[in-house]
C-alpha cells in the first residue's frame, strides 16, 4: 500500500480554522451557563444586567433583587447603581430596600443623594449629604461628593469649602490633595495652591511634581516657568507621553510652533494608543495656519482612530 501523501496547506489551514471554532465555541458555552443555572443567587442576576448595555433593559433583571432574601445592601445598592442613569426611578426602589437591610450604611446615603440629584431634587441631596456626615463625621466621602455636584453645578465656592473639609479628614490622600490644589488653582488662588502641591511632593514622583506645578504655572499664565518644569519632568521620564504632550502645548503657547509639533509626535509615538497628542498637534497646526500639515494629521487621525470623530472635528476644525 503506498504512504499517505502528506497533509497540503489547504488542510492544515481547514484544521486551524476548525480548532479556532472549537475553542471560540467552548467559550461562548461557558458564558451561557449562568442564564441556565438556578437564578436565586443575587451574584448571577448582576453579572448578567452588567452585560446588559442599557439601564431599562436591566430593570427586568435587576428590580426583582427587592424579594431576593438572599440580596445584601451591597448587592442591592450595585443594582441600583446599575440602574442609575436611564432609570433612576426603580433605583430608588431598590435603595429603600438596601436602607431596610443596612440602615446604618454611610453607602445607601451617598447613592440616595446622587439619586436625588438626577431627580432635581435639591433639597432632598442637601439633606441626604448632611445625614450622612453626621452618620459618620470622620469620612471625607460625603464632602467629597458635595465638592463633585456643587463643581458640576458651577458652584466652585461651594465645592472648595467642601474640598477643604475633605482634606481635614484626609490630610495624607494624594487624591484629595490633588483635587484641592487644581480646584484652587481654577479659582484663581494660584499660590495657595502650589503651597498645596508642594506640600504633596513627597507623596509624589519627581515626575508628577513637576507636571502638576507645570499646569499650577500655566493656568497662572506663567508660560515661561510652566515650559522649564514640563521640560525637567521630560528629562526626569523621557519616554513619558504626558510629559512630552505638556512640553509641546507649553511650546505653542510661547509661540514656537516647530518645538511643539516635535514634542507632540514624540508624545504620539511614546502612547499610539491615545488620540489626544494627534488632535492637540491638528488643533494647533489649523491656528498657525499650517492647513496641509492639518490635513495630513487628519488623515492620519481618521485611518488609526475611527471611533472618535467627535474627537476629531473637535479638533480639525477649519472654521476657527
């Protein structure tokens, strides 16, 4: 009997695609079994809502928790967070039960008071918020989510005071520190809020220190120095895109344009993966007039990022 002739490309290729079937069937199988499963357990019925994309869509699968005696007031406030923007009404259904079963969580008040807000329901927050600083006067979370709505809400006043009170119950929270010192530096308290960011440099990498002070300088419009700490973060990290980024828009802003589409390509190569260098260099390259070099970083824009368009007119526009 002769050998059998050896397997030609064809085959081997059908093989590979059947294998590759194989395991992608495997997988979508595993993913099945849980809607096939008993569903009395609290864990399943929120895996599957937040595979579900839309808040009214979850309602179905996530409003019947409010019977499960098994739900804890943690699972019942994931589902009402799950529930939040698009159907805050069932939410709120699903929040007065986690109150019954948690009463004391400082939790349940802060997702309440954010409920309250997306039914314009002032005072209803204002109280929310204070109940819950008086549950638990230590923790900066309430004041950290007054800061978030009175911000939002352009109350910056409000939000600063509110920062501060956070950042005395938190004095060793880089992420406080941090919202406090930009808050301020947006209101104009310019050096009240370097005395801030100074204060966290231990807390910070050189690197960091030196690109927060460098915005600190340039929302101050103290270019010049913002430039010289964007330039020492670069060659303290220079393989750091956000540096390279911030270097190039500190560039611009002094007028040396060359310098600045450098700096922003460089930041594009180092983080190919974030649009945000490419549409700066487009921006500005439509403000100094260079309308084929926009051109062209346009292009380059649509063919590696097609899913920001809105990004990407923002950017490009010529009507400026």
């Amino acid at each position: 009997m002769s050998p059998r002739p050896p397997p030609t490309g064809r085959w081997r290729l059908n093989r590979g695609i059947q294998q590759t079937l194989a395991v992608v069937g495997v997988a979508f199988l595993i993913h099945l079994i849980p809607l096939f499963l008993p569903r009395n357990m609290p864990e399943q019925e929120l895996a599957i809502a937040r595979a579900i994309p839309n808040a009214q869509q979850r309602v179905s699968v996530l409003l019947p928790l409010k019977e499960n005696p098994k739900a804890t007031g943690a699972d019942l406030r994931e589902a009402a967070e799950l529930l939040l923007e698009g159907a805050p009404s069932e939410a709120r259904i699903l929040l007065e039960e986690a109150k019954k079963r948690e009463p004391g969580a400082i939790e349940t008040q802060l997702l309440q008071a954010r409920i309250c807000q997306l039914e314009r329901m002032e005072r209803c927050v204002q109280e929310t918020l204070e109940r819950a600083a008086e549950m638990a006067p230590q923790d900066a979370r309430p004041d950290l989510l007054r800061a978030e709505m009175s911000e939002r809400a352009g109350n910056l006043p409000e939000a600063l005071e509110a920062l501060a009170r956070a950042r005395s119950k938190q004095p060793q929270s880089t992420a406080v520190g941090l919202r406090y010192a930009r808050l301020l530096s947006v209101t104009a308290r310019h050096e009240e809020a370097e005395t801030v960011m100074r204060q966290l440099g231990p807390q910070l990498s050189s690197r960091e220190l030196l690109l927060q002070l460098g915005i600190l300088k340039t929302r101050a419009g103290r270019n010049q120095e913002a430039r010289a700490l964007f330039a020492r973060a670069v060659g303290e990290a220079p393989g750091s895109a956000v540096a390279h980024y911030h270097l190039g828009m500190s560039h611009f802003q002094l007028g040396d344009v060359d310098a600045a589409e450098e700096e922003l390509r460089t930041a594009d190569r180092l983080d190919v993966s974030n649009p945000e260098a490419l549409a700066a260099l487009c921006a500005l390259q439509i403000q100094a007039a260079r309308f084929e070099a926009a051109r062209i970083t346009r292009m380059d824009l649509e063919r590696r990022f097609q899913d920001r368009q809105d990004l990407i007119r923002s950017a490009c526009r010529t009507d400026r």
